[in-house]
C-alpha cells in the first residue's frame, strides 16, 4: 500500500495515482519490486523486466547489446545481478499512443540499493511520450539507484522521454543509458533535476543512423552540497543524421560538470550544443565540457558554452521596478530554467513548467 507521503513524493516527479490524468500506461517501483505495471492500450506493454524475461524471452538477447558491462564498476554490478528488477516498455508497430505513460522508480527503505535494467522498445512508424519519475521518499535521507537503460527507437518511431529526479541529500545515482535511433526515427531526451543530492553522474549514448534524430535538453538546478556530472553523447553515423545537446545549470555551493559530445560521422551530418550556467555564490563550481568530434568531412558541427553569474543590470532593472533582490534573483533563475522544448506536446511542458515552479518555492535562494 502507497502512503499519503509516498503519493506526494510521486507527484513530485510527474507520477500521478489518482487516475485523474490522463496516461496510457503506468508502472511504479518500490525499491525492487513492482506495485503497479498496468496498460490501457493495446498496442503499448508496460511490465516488469522480470515478468517479461518470462513472457518475452527475445527480451533477453536485447540486454546488454547497447550498454557494455564492462563499461564501470557500475554496469559490472548490474551485470552481476542474478535478477535486476526494472522496467518493460513495449510499443506494438504502427501505434501512435495517445496519452503519456508514466513510470516511476520510489528509493523507499532508508540506505536500500536499487539496481535496475530497463529496456524500451518502438516498433517502426511507432510513437511514445514517456514521464519517469525518480524519487527518494521524503522519509529517507540516503541509498543508491544504479541502472542501465537501453532504448531502441525502431525505423520512422518518435519517443518523447523526460525524466524528472527529485532525490534526497546523501542519495548516489549512477544511471548507464544506451539508445539507439534507426532510419527517419527521432529521439527527444528532457532530463530535470532540481533538488539536492549527493552525486549523480550520467552521460548517455545515443547512436543515429540514416535521417535519424536526437537531442539531449537538460535541466539543472544544483543544490548545496550536490554534485552533478552530467552530459549526453550523440553518433551521427547515418548519412542525413541530426543531433543537438541544450543545457541549463544553476548552481549554488554545489558542483556540476556538464559534458557534450557529438560526432559527425556520414555526409550531411549537422550537430550543435549550448551550455549555459549561473553561478549564484562563490561556492558554486560550473564546468562545461562541451566537444566536437567530425570522421567524416561532409559535416556540419558547432557549440556554445557561457558560465556566470545573473547580469547586475538585470537584477538592477527588477530592484527599480519595486522587487526585493530576492524576488529578483528568483524571477531571474525562473525564467532561465524555463525553456520551452520544441517538439514536447504541451501536457509534458506543464508537467516540466510545474517542476520548476515547485523547486523555485520549495526553500529560499
């Protein structure tokens, strides 16, 4: 049984119980064991991982394909697992799923350590927009989540995948994601993370084949005492293939190192990346690593990177204008973060606009 503070931990992170949203599938993880793996549609799978090695044995020559175990201490330890729990997203070819589906992972037993395997699948001409939630519960203080999530976005399908984490002070976080996007299928990553934790470090993968898309937009609102080492990769190896890296970090006595990296491997290639960051004390530490790597001379890379702190004169302008310094700064940070995505339908820009609203009113700046 789901606790009145357990369901607000949830909504927290864009799960919603109450079946007042509309969502064409959940699943929720209490630590490892599932609780809710439930469908509406036909053509769309939601499980467990350990139901569907069962009821899908292909399942399992998709494990590991994308992901090296090997990778780090990390994937070693998921690959050791006897049977990592984790989730089963299916999408049948040809369906276009209506309304989001939901998943969340709940850290719920004080210093418990959650090892997960996700894999998702999109058939072809398929579509899928995605809300995982990540959360500790506001009872728990410590623990580790450590996962590795493989993607496969089939020929022609389009995944809209935000995750949103909202984890605890000394809570460590090591997810290892590997996608892959197949001719004309396109891939749309939001990442959000605004509240305090001890470590994350995540720098997924993606590979893009012929006419193929990804972009990576991430979402930083780093806390004291938190350290962020976060990015995304993207393989342009088909020819016409796309990708593009958005970042936004506000840190305060906190540290974030924030990592791109796109390679232009056919011809007519095209990448970009921007990195922008806002120091708001002299304990803030921002590093943008932002890189560009051409095998291929037919193609077209570029970024941007800007790390300081908020304009005097933007703060001057709002302090003449009747606002406190602090309501000021707030209404600055506010509105840096919220950058709306191209591509995201509007239910999943609510849910990201909430987020931000929610950790802007949560504790002073």
């Amino acid at each position: 049984m789901t606790s009145s503070k357990d369901k607000l931990d949830l909504r927290k992170v864009g799960y919603d119980e109450t079946g007042n949203t509309p969502r064409s599938a959940s699943f929720l993880l209490e630590d490892d064991t599932a609780r809710v793996a439930a469908s509406k549609e036909r053509e769309l799978v939601m499980d467990s991982m350990r139901k569907a090695r069962v009821d899908y044995p292909w399942v399992k020559d998709l494990e590991w394909s994308l992901v090296n175990p090997d990778t780090d201490e990390f994937t070693r330890h998921v690959a050791d697992h006897d049977d990592p729990a984790g989730n089963f997203i299916h999408v049948l070819e040809g369906a276009k799923i209506r309304f989001p589906a939901q998943s969340c992972f709940l850290l719920k037993a004080e210093r418990n350590e959650q090892v997960l395997h996700n894999i998702i699948v999109l058939e072809p001409d398929s579509e899928l927009h995605l809300i995982t939630g990540c959360t500790a519960a506001s009872y728990s203080n410590a623990g580790k989540h450590i996962a590795v999530t493989e993607i496969f976005v089939r020929k022609g399908a389009t995944l809209t995948y935000t995750m949103v984490h909202d984890w605890a002070p000394e809570v460590e976080v090591r997810p290892r994601t590997g996608i892959v996007v197949e001719q004309g299928g396109t891939y749309l990553s939001n990442y959000i993370a605004l509240t305090r934790v001890k470590h994350i470090d995540t720098n997924p993968l993606a590979t893009v084949k012929s006419g193929g898309t990804a972009r990576f937009n991430s979402i930083l609102y780093a806390k004291e005492g938190s350290f962020f080492d976060v990015g995304g990769r993207i393989r342009l190896l088909g020819e016409g293939a796309r990708g593009e890296i958005v970042s936004r970090v506000v840190a305060t006595k906190s540290s974030v190192i924030s990592r791109g990296l796109i390679e232009g491997g056919n011809a007519d290639t095209k990448g970009h990346m921007e990195c922008n960051g806002i120091m708001l004390d002299d304990q803030a530490m921002i590093h943008a690593i932002p890189e560009l790597k051409a095998t291929y001379p037919d193609t077209e890379l570029s970024h941007e990177a800007a790390v300081g702190k908020i304009a005097g004169e933007q703060l001057n302008y709002l302090m003449a204008r009747g606002l406190s310094e602090e309501m000021a700064r707030s209404l600055i940070i506010r509105g840096f973060l919220n950058v709306k995505i191209d591509g995201l339908p509007a239910s999943l820009q609510k849910v990201i606009d909430t987020m931000i609203e929610q950790a802007m009113t949560k504790e002073a700046i």
